[in-house]
C-alpha cells in the first residue's frame, strides 16, 4: 500500500466488510473497534472470537502470510503487523490466499509495541507470550482468558526482554524431539487453535 492509501484508510471508518487495514491510533477508537470485531462476526457468520494475535516482531513475509490465514480460518479479531507494506509482498499472498481480505489488519511498528501492550492490558486483554521462560506454562494445561492478546515473537531473537516484562504470562509448547524451537507461524498456529478449541468450539457445544 502507498502512503496515500494508508492515510485514506486512516482517515475513515469502516463501513465495508472488506476494507479492514487500520494504521493504529489513526483509526476509529478501540471501543468502536469491538463494535467491528462484532459487526464482521455477524456478517460473516463467524465467532465473535476475543484473540488478537500481535506479529509485529516477525519480518518474513511467509510466517506472516501463514498467520493471516491461520487467523482468518480460526476467525481471531484482528492480526498486528509491523507493517501494512508486507500484503503487497507476493510471498505474503500466496501464503494468505486473500485472508487479508476478511480479516482485520492493524499496523503497529515494533517500536509502539509497549504502548500498544499497555493499551491494551487497560481494555481488560490478557498479554500472552509464546515463549520458553522459566515461569512459562505448559500449553496443555493453560487456560485462556476471553480477551487474550497473542504475542509472537521474532524469527530469531523471539521477544526481546524488554516486552518480556510487559507479558502477563509466557506459555510454551511442550516438545519431545531435539530441535527445540518451532517455526514462529507453527508455534502461533498452535496457541490460535488451543484458543479456539477453548473459547468457541466448547462454548457452542454446551449450547
């Protein structure tokens, strides 16, 4: 996207199911943004999923491509990129196969992450980290809140210490081989579809 389209799209609200890339703390407030999050569910006739999965750390347009679609499929409210540049990228787009398209995209730069976390953290969001850690939970025995905000880290350096003091807690998955690092799009599409097997599926069954 050039420059000029990222400021149109800053400048107005959504008012199509479609148009959904919004440069953050240029764009409609957060709480009309729930509003979206509710108003895409109900016209796509989807859940109204409270998982915001954050990959502005990650820099390689595949991993992103794969999270875009990994999200749109497990209907996540929005997917956090470092930059909005990446769904122009023809890597990005074949792995997304046009999920961008019906998915809500929000642009933070690795640099507002702290502020972002910390907005958040006051919207009731819970900040998860995937990430080994002395004190990270097992994913099998964690718990996800409604309102939980998925942070992912880089490819190589995975989340800096310095977002690591803003988590509210670190979760990891368990392993058995000797490679003990999964790719970052594998690792995220794990903890979206625990997610998603916790908050939507039990809850339509006991329905």
């Amino acid at each position: 996207l050039g420059s000029n389209s990222v400021e149109m799209d800053s400048q107005t609200e959504w008012t199509d199911v479609q148009k959904k890339i919004i440069p953050w703390k240029n764009s409609t407030p957060s709480l009309d943004l729930e509003m979206v999050f509710q108003d895409r569910a109900a016209k796509l006739g989807k859940s109204n999923s409270r998982l915001i999965v954050v990959a502005s750390l990650i820099d390689k347009p595949t991993n992103l491509g794969g999270l875009c679609r990994t999200s749109e499929i497990f209907g996540a409210s929005a997917l956090v990129v470092g930059s909005l540049h990446y769904i122009q990228d023809k890597q990005f787009q074949h792995l997304s196969v046009s999920a961008e398209q019906w998915l809500p995209l929000v642009e933070v730069k690795p640099s507002q992450l702290v502020d972002y976390l910390q907005q958040k953290k006051t919207e009731g969001y819970t900040i998860i980290g995937v990430e080994q850690t002395a004190k990270s939970f097992d994913l099998t025995e964690y718990c996800f809140p409604e309102k939980s905000l998925l942070l992912l880290g880089n490819e190589h350096e995975g989340i800096p210490a310095n977002l690591i003091h803003h988590l509210d807690v670190c979760v990891e998955i368990p392993q058995q081989g000797i490679i003990r690092s999964l790719n970052v799009h594998v690792s995220g599409a794990l903890l979206i579809w625990e997610y998603t097997r916790q908050q939507v599926i039990k809850q339509k069954q006991q329905k």
